[in-house]
C-alpha cells in the first residue's frame, strides 16, 4: 500500500531523525516539530480498552463526520488490537515523518500507538469547493453548460464521465517544493502519440519551482515558444470541448486548485472553434467559423488600414466617402496614430476596469465608458467619428474569439500594426501581417506545427478549420497531434444508402 | 544524414519554385517584351516556359546521378577542388547579385508607386530583416510560409478578373507571329530574366522527400504555373493597351488595376502593389535562402543568412540611377547565362562523358 509519489530527497529518507520511535510522546513531539508546531494540528489521545491511541488531524483539513464515524467510532468499539481491519476506509502505513507530515497536510489522520515504529494513516479529507456550473468565459447557447471547479478529482471525473473507455488514462505529478501542487495529465492511450507523450511528461518533470499556483503557471513553464505573442496552450473551463480535444489524441493538464484545463499540444484554429460550431447545422457552423477566422484579421488591420489611408492612401477612397471621413477629421488636433491608440487603451481600461468590478458597478462604467465618453469625445473634437467606427469594430472583432486569451493576442499585435501603418501606409500594413503569418509557420507547440492545417498544408484537415462539414463527414482526426488511429468512424449514415 | 525537418515534400516544391520565380519581373514584363516582341509576347513567354522546362529536364538528369548532393557539391565532385570552389563562388555572386537586383527593383517600384518619400534604406532595412526572420528557420519552414504566402497569389489573380471589364482589342495581338522568330526569342530571352528563381531546384533538390519519382512533375507544374501566370498577365495587357501605351508604362499591369474604379473603392493598384509586396519578399527570401546554401555548410548555415543579408542589403542602398540599374541588370543575365544555363548543361555533359569512360575501362 505504499505511495509510489511520494518525491523526497533520499537524505530525508537515511536519516533515522526522521523515523518514528518506539516511544509515543517522542512521536507526537517529533511530528508536532515536523509540521512547525502548528496549532490546528490537534492530538487527540483515545482509550480503548486494549490499548491507549493517538490520533493526530490537522482540524482545517479534515471532515469531522468522516473522522468520527469512520476513524473513532470503530477505534472505540473495536477491540482487535490489529489496526488494519479497522476501518472500511483504506489505510496506509509509514514510519516516516516526512510521509506522515505530507499526508497530514492533505488531510489524512494519523493513528499512533505505544510501542509502534508505524503511522497508521486514514484519509478523511473535507474538500469544500464550489459546486459544477456554466463557465462564464466560455458560455455557449445549445451545448452542455457545465464547467471544470477547482477540484482537480471533480474535474477528471467531468472528463472521464464523456470518455467511458478503459483507455482513459491520467498520470500525476507533484509540482512546486513548496505548495505541492498535484497535477494531472490526461490522455487517451490508445490515441495519444508516444513522443508527444513522452515529451510532456519530460517537460513537466523537470520544473523545478517554488510554487505552481494555476494552469497559467504551468503553461509559462512548457510552452514552446515564450516570447511569442500567440498562446501555444489552450486553456478551457469546458469539460465537452476538452473531451473533444482529448479524441483527437490531445493531452488535457489540470493543476488542482485551478478551473481551467489545458489542452496540449494546439493549433492557431483551434482557438476560433466554439462547442456551438458542432451543436447547430453545419452550414451554420460553417458561416461563424469564417466569420470567427475573418475577424482575426480584422482585429489586427483595421485600425491600421484606417490609419494608412487617411495618412498616406486617401486616393484609394472615392471622393465621396472621402469628404466625409475628411470632414469628421477637420477639427481633431492629433494625428491619426495617435488618435487610434488613444481609443484602444481606453477602451482596454474600460475592459480591465469593468472586469474587476461587481456587475451593478460594471455596467455603469460601460454607460459612462461607452456613451458618455464616446459621444463627447467626438464632440468635443477630440476624436473623429470615423475612429471611433473604427476602433468598436475592432473591439468586437477581437471579442469574437471564443477563447479569450487569443482575441486578446490579435488586439495587441494591432498596436505594432498600427504604428507600421502610420510608417508605411499599405506597405506597412502588409509587412505586418507577412511578419506575423511568418511567425505562425515558424511557431511549433511541443514539436508539432502551431498554424497547421494551412502551414504545413493538409487538405485533409481543412473540414474543420475554416469551415466545419457535417458531422458524418469528418472521417478521420486531425493529423496535427499525430494520433495513433486515423480513422475515427466509419460510414455513419450506411441507412441512408439502404433505403434505396 | 538529411534530417526529416529539414526535408520538403514535392507539393511544398511546387510552391517553392513558384515563389522564388514570381517577383518583380511580373509588373514590368509587358513592357519589356512590347520593346521586341510587340503583340507577339505572349508567344515569347510561352517559349520562355519552355526553354525553362528543357533546363528543369536538364536539372532533373544531373540529379539522377548525384541524387544526395547539391549544385555547389557537384561541381566539386566534376571539376575538383579548386575549379569547383570557384565555379561555386560564381554561382554564390549569381544568387547574392540576383537578390540585390530583385531587392533594388522591388524597393524603387515602392518608392516610385507607394511611398514616394520615404527614404530607401529604410524600405530596404524592414524587407531585409523580415527576409532574415524566416531565412533563416529550417527549409521546411520557409516552404510553409511560401504554400500561404501562395494564397496571396490567387487573390491577386482573382482581382486580376475584375480588370475584364476594362475595354479589350484582341486586333493589338494580331497578326500572329508578325514580329519575326528573332524578336520572338529576344523577347524570350527578356521573359527568362523574370523568370529566373527555378535553378533553386538545383539547391534544394537533396532535401525533396521521396524524390525517386515525381519531381519532375512538381517542378514542371511549377513551371507551367509560372508560364500560364505571366502569358496570362501578358496577354491582358497586350489586350488592354495600345502598343503605344505599353511602351511607355513602365508597369503596365499595376496600370491596369489604376483604370478601376468603384462605389466603395478606387485606386486598386496601390492595394494590388501593397499585396505585391509578399511574392516580391518570397523572391528576396529564396534568394538569400539559395546564396547561403551554396557556401555554407549546415552548422554555420545561420550566420551565412545574417552575413549575405548585410551583403544584399549593401549593395540595395548603393544609389543606382535609372542607367546603372538596367547595367546591373545586365550583368546579372550574363551571369545567369553561366550559372542557370551554361554549366549545368556542362555538368551533366561532364558526368556522362566520365561514366562512359569509366564504363569503357571497365570493360
């Protein structure tokens, strides 16, 4: 029954300090100084009729009801002497300080007797977490509206609850020398490639921190590429969509402590792919899958097309539209560089300010953000009505994305793309997307290509990136986590051909 | 010994070949060809693409006997040690020279169409660091970028069909083979000059996966590609101009974007420039990409890239006039002679003279 991750250094395990003593007061003493005398550990001394006991809980880690109906309730009526029948709750021994003080702060108890080198340890954890509902970052209208918590054993179990297959397998690791942090990596192992796998838990191993608090975190620890404004880690609070990426030979990660799950290895489309595409018609699917990829773009260039045409390219305009983004510039004082940027951080510091607030306060700062702000900025001649289009276009173009992370990556790249505008007009703009079209090809996420099926060019995956084919047509996975079986089903609508 | 990612496989060829070939010489190749050929270049390009496609054959034969070794490793192997350095120091000032020209012509169309006063070290500087950002990741990786850097392509020439409605003359082509076989193929030989970039194969054709069968394929669909492109081009603006006309534009196919005009939208040529600007890059990039293969080895592959682009970009600040700009671009035909034409078909004479001898020995 012992632990096989338990990591200690093997200097903590020689030491004979660290081992328990025949002699019980010495134990308690020796654990109590384990765990820095702290005073939620509570000692609770236990007079059966064959033998005095000890228990030792940390009282904030464990639930009472469990503790006294499974751990004291049979010490008391129990007379065998032999600890191991005592419970029907699984037990584990250890004569090591350390272990004991381990299991002690994840919320076991500890049973100590007189005359005994062993620690009989018995979880009772009181794991209080919020119960399952709808991600709020990632809220869909037809699919499942249910969301990853920050128990890491509800969340395999959410994930596990979709896959009913043997094949399903999770591996854990402890990460952080101080916060312990247990995290789990998920597979199917009859898709997952080997390599990839491999590759993750080498990745994942060989962090060598202090504390891991979330996914975020462990995301900045493995990724491929960290200068790299585009994520290469898909972070979800959707159990379905995880599922999803799990099929395809996709790892999930989850750091306990923290809702998000992350998918590795991923690719730039992934991110412009909501559950919804699969839950409506595929036409429907489809149309906002083109419209989702189209506004990638639009976040980054349009303020910048805006800007170097009123800079550098005002012929590219027929004189009518002309005259009336010339008017509404006529009394604004700045340039129009400065003008865009200007109204992209404000509108990022209405975002930051109205995320942090309570709702009622929020909306508020949308009023005054948004309205009053808007309108008397352009009266005040401030800003031309034109940018002001502009930049709420580009706004909601960025919003677009079903994971937010991304949209917000596309808003930031529209900074530089705006100052090569003001430079260089089209030729700018241009050399801006090229640069960044660039860096897709050359961006991996763990070894596999990030902007893949477009660079690598795979026909065969372009059925669900721009668009989404029905459902019956998707035969085969995506190649781009190169997954041990192609195939993922056969001819599903064989009935229709039977009819005939 | 060559790694699988630095590897290409014959559909990335295909693109590669067309990236490295469509460029600049596009723009102006009307009228260029109108100076010899007047209605009969569409003709001249055609030939071109077939004289292309004889040296890809040629190409592909010499790589039937040294199946693992690249141009500069060739010429070693047939000529020695000391020829062969040689020969390949002329091939790297061919590829070095090509680039600037590329890089020069590119960056005046620039200054002349788009941005007037922007000075052209400048220009030249942003092309050249984003040329040095993807030349010098893995050949795979710059075949990815050029396969999207190709969706570009279509949509220029989709925007080419809006051009249809401008008024046509099908009689400035007529009659057919009026202007004589002599200015036909020295229209040709014109057309060949926007046309270089396919003796990258000679580079890159170690690194093609599966190359046992079906390189030639790819290559010559690049090349028909290429050629149907530029006839294409050709043609439409043999139709839409008057041979007056097309003497005097010096790029006539951006003029035939000028004459649009819409509700929304004017001046499209200045758009069509601005998204030219990605296959003239790709050309810069196989460029640099093919003069830093043909010196280095693969270790100090990187630096090469760093070095020829300081190299390139040197030479594109020099200020050309008008005179020494069609002088250099002379020079660099003469050379191209040598490199893309003369020695190949000299080194796979060579070869075949050096087998039969070593067969007769045998014997």
């Amino acid at each position: 029954m012992r632990f096989s991750k338990d990591t200690f250094s093997p200097g903590q395990l020689t030491s004979n300090e660290n081992r328990l003593t025949v002699d019980l007061k010495i134990n308690i003493e020796k654990i109590n100084d384990f765990l820095c005398n702290t005073e939620d550990l509570i000692v609770t001394k236990i007079n059966r009729s064959s033998e005095k006991v000890t228990i030792l809980y940390l009282d904030t880690m464990v639930k009472k009801d469990l503790l006294y109906s499974y751990v004291i309730d049979p010490l008391l009526n129990n007379d065998s002497t032999d600890l191991n029948s005592l419970s029907k709750m699984e037990i584990n021994k250890s004569s090591r300080i350390s272990i004991i003080g381990k299991r002690l702060v994840d919320g076991y108890c500890v049973i100590l007797k007189e005359n005994c080198t062993e620690g009989f340890m018995i979880e009772v954890p009181d794991s209080q977490g919020r119960s399952i509902n709808e991600p709020n970052t990632e809220q869909n209208i037809n699919g499942a509206h249910d969301g990853f918590i920050e128990s890491m054993s509800t969340n395999i179990q959410l994930l596990r609850k979709r896959v009913r297959n043997t094949d399903f397998k999770v591996e854990y690791f402890t990460v952080g020398k101080m916060t312990n942090t247990k995290v789990a990596m998920v597979y199917i192992d009859s898709l997952a490639n080997r390599i990839l796998v491999g590759e993750i838990k080498k990745r994942i191993s060989s962090i060598q921190i202090d504390q891991l608090q979330s996914t975020g975190n462990l995301e900045e620890l493995i990724e491929d590429n960290p200068y790299s404004p585009f994520p290469q880690v898909l972070n979800t609070e959707r159990p379905d969509r995880a599922t999803s990426y799990l099929l395809d030979g996709k790892i999930a990660l989850i750091v306990d402590g923290s809702p998000m799950v992350s998918i590795v290895p991923i690719t730039f489309f992934s991110f412009y792919q909501a559950p919804d595409d699969y839950n409506h018609r595929w036409l429907i699917g489809s149309f906002f899958r083109i419209i989702r990829v189209f506004s990638f773009i639009i976040a980054i260039s349009l303020p910048a097309i805006y800007i170097a045409i009123v800079t550098f390219h005002s012929e590219v305009l027929p004189i009518g539209i002309l005259y009336s983004i010339r008017v509404s510039l006529e009394f604004v004082p700045f340039l129009p560089l400065i003008e865009a940027i200007a109204m992209q951080i404000i509108l990022e510091l209405l975002k930051e300010a109205s995320i942090r607030l309570p709702s009622p306060i929020a909306q508020t700062i949308g009023i005054v953000g948004g309205l009053v702000i808007g309108t008397a900025v352009v009266e005040a001649h401030l800003v031309s009505n034109t940018m002001i289009v502009v930049i709420g276009f580009t706004a909601i173009a960025s919003f677009v994305a079903p994971i937010n992370e991304m949209g917000t990556s596309a808003r930031l790249l529209g900074f530089p793309t705006m100052i090569a505008a003001s430079i260089f007009g089209f030729f700018g703009i241009i050399l801006s997307l090229m640069l960044i079209f660039m860096h897709l090809s050359k961006l991996q996420s763990f070894g596999i290509p990030y902007f893949s099926p477009i660079a690598p060019f795979k026909k065969e995956d372009l059925k669900d990136t721009f668009i989404r084919l029905p459902f019956w047509k998707l035969n085969t996975r995506p190649t781009d986590a190169k997954p041990k079986k192609l195939i993922q089903q056969g001819m599903s609508r064989v009935w229709k051909k039977n009819d005939h | 010994m060559i790694t699988k990612k630095t590897s290409i496989t014959k559909f990335q060829l295909f693109f590669f070949l067309i990236q490295s070939q469509v460029g600049i010489g596009l723009l102006s190749l009307p009228n260029v060809v109108q100076a010899t050929a007047k209605g009969d270049g569409w003709i001249s390009t055609i030939l071109a693409g077939v004289i292309v496609q004889f040296m890809l054959i040629i190409y592909w034969l010499l790589f039937k006997h040294f199946p693992n070794d690249n141009y500069t490793k060739i010429t070693i192997k047939i000529f020695g040690k000391y020829v062969g350095k040689f020969l390949n120091f002329i091939i790297y000032l061919y590829f070095i020279l090509t680039g600037s020209l590329a890089l020069i012509l590119y960056i005046n169309c620039i200054n002349l169409w788009l941005l007037p006063l922007t000075p052209m070290w400048v220009l030249s500087l942003f092309i050249i660091l984003s040329s040095i950002y993807l030349a010098h990741s893995e050949l795979t990786i710059i075949a990815r970028f050029f396969v999207i850097a190709s969706f570009m392509l279509v949509l220029l020439i989709l925007l080419s069909f809006l051009t249809y409605d401008l008024e046509k003359e099908f009689q400035n082509i007529l009659p057919i083979g009026d202007s004589g076989m002599k200015n036909i193929l020295m229209g040709s030989n014109k057309s060949i000059i926007s046309m270089l970039g396919f003796e990258g194969m000679l580079l890159i054709y170690p690194f093609i996966l599966n190359k046992e069968k079906g390189v030639l394929k790819s290559a010559s669909f690049a090349n028909l590609t290429v050629t149907a492109l530029y006839t294409y081009f050709l043609f439409l603006c043999l139709i839409s101009f008057s041979p007056n006309q097309l003497k005097q534009v010096r790029e006539p196919v951006l003029y035939l974007f000028k004459a649009l005009s819409y509700e929304m939208l004017d001046r499209i040529d200045l758009i069509f420039i601005a998204s030219w600007i990605v296959p003239m890059t790709t050309s810069i990039i196989a460029f640099l990409f093919f003069a830093s293969k043909s010196i280095s080895k693969d270790k100090s592959y990187k630096k090469t890239v760093l070095l020829n682009a300081i190299i390139i970009y040197l030479i594109s600040i020099y200020p050309f006039d008008e005179s020494m700009i069609t002088k250099f671009s002379t020079y660099v035909t003469y050379l191209s002679y040598f490199v893309v034409f003369i020695l190949p078909i000299l080194l796979l004479t060579l070869t075949l003279f050096i087998k039969t001898l070593k067969r007769s020995e045998n014997a």
